[in-house]
C-alpha cells in the first residue's frame, strides 16, 4: 500500500470512530477487564441514551447504569419530562431495548437532568476509578445526580474484595473511595 492510501485510511477510520462517538484506544492502555467487557459492551452510554431518546423523544436523561445482567452487560436508563418519568433497559451489545415503561409523575418528585454534553465518558471515569481503588477493575458504573453533583459512580471488584469510587462526571475529581471486605 502507498503512503497516500496509507493516510486516506488513518483518517477514514479516525472520521468513523469520531462520528459514532467512539473512541480509539490501543489494549496496552486497557486492563484485561476492560479488554473483555469492550467485546460485549458495543454501545457506549451517548450510544445508549440515542436509543432511550427512538423511544422517548422528550425525556431529560436523570441517570445511567451499566451493570451486568445473566452475563450480559445492560444499560438501564432513567429519564423524566414535565408529566412522566420513565425508564428502559438496553443491551449493551445489540442495543436492543427493552422493559421500557413509563409512570405518571409524582408531584413531589423534584428529577434533575443530568447534562451529557458535560460529563466525562464511562471510560475516563473508570480509569480514574481503578487509579483510585488502586487495584482491581470496573465492573459497573452509574451517572446520577447526587446532592446537585453529577457524578459517576464505579465498582472496582479485585477479587473478593469490591471498592465504590464516586468521581465528579465533570470536573473528574475524585469525590470518595469506599471499600468493602
């Protein structure tokens, strides 16, 4: 291949990953964990919420898990608009939705929208988590609104032994480290 046809691939592949949200990152940079959840976890969160939104056009997103699920990796999604919460599950390989139900508001329900243009990515996050937890690998994540604090929440498991690390989604401070025995 020429140098030429060399380039106009580099930057065919950088313009696809850029344009599906994705991002590039070589499996030195990743933890074996991580390398096998990224084979079955194909739809990253802003991935996620796009198929949340097919469903519920008008929802604010209020928070996002990713947790596994009969071996598979699932999203669940809240959101809200001015007269219903609602909530759906989506598979983190196929992005196939599903348990998709909505409610009526309570009026003493007082929701936040978490703003996604702002946070940092489930990645970042977990990198700053096993940094953190100083051993051990994310396992599941959570983007919620906590005491008007977005933050994301992480599980570094190491073993037997489970730490919680609650990080600022946007200014990527770590906010605490608590580990269970």
């Amino acid at each position: 291949m020429t140098t030429h046809k060399l380039m106009r691939l580099a930057v065919a592949v950088l313009l696809a990953v850029t344009v599906s949200g994705g991002t590039l990152a070589t499996t030195s940079e990743l933890s074996p964990t991580v390398q096998a959840a990224a084979q079955t976890i194909k739809l990253n969160e802003k991935q996620a919420v796009a198929k949340f939104k097919q469903k519920y056009t008008k929802a604010k997103i209020s928070e996002i898990s990713l947790e596994k699920h009969l071996n598979r990796y699932q999203y669940e999604i809240s959101g809200f608009d001015s007269q219903k919460e609602y909530s759906a599950k989506i598979d983190a390989q196929t992005g196939k939705l599903s348990a998709a139900k909505s409610e009526k508001l309570d009026a003493d329900d007082h929701e936040t929208a978490i703003k996604l243009n702002q946070v940092i990515s489930r990645q970042k996050a977990n990198q700053l988590a096993e940094k953190a937890a100083k051993s051990g690998q994310g396992r599941e994540w959570t983007l919620e609104t906590d005491d008007g604090q977005t933050i994301w929440q992480v599980d570094v498991v190491d073993g037997h032994q489970k730490t919680e690390v609650k990080i600022n989604a946007i200014n990527q401070k770590v906010i605490s480290v608590e580990t269970d025995d």
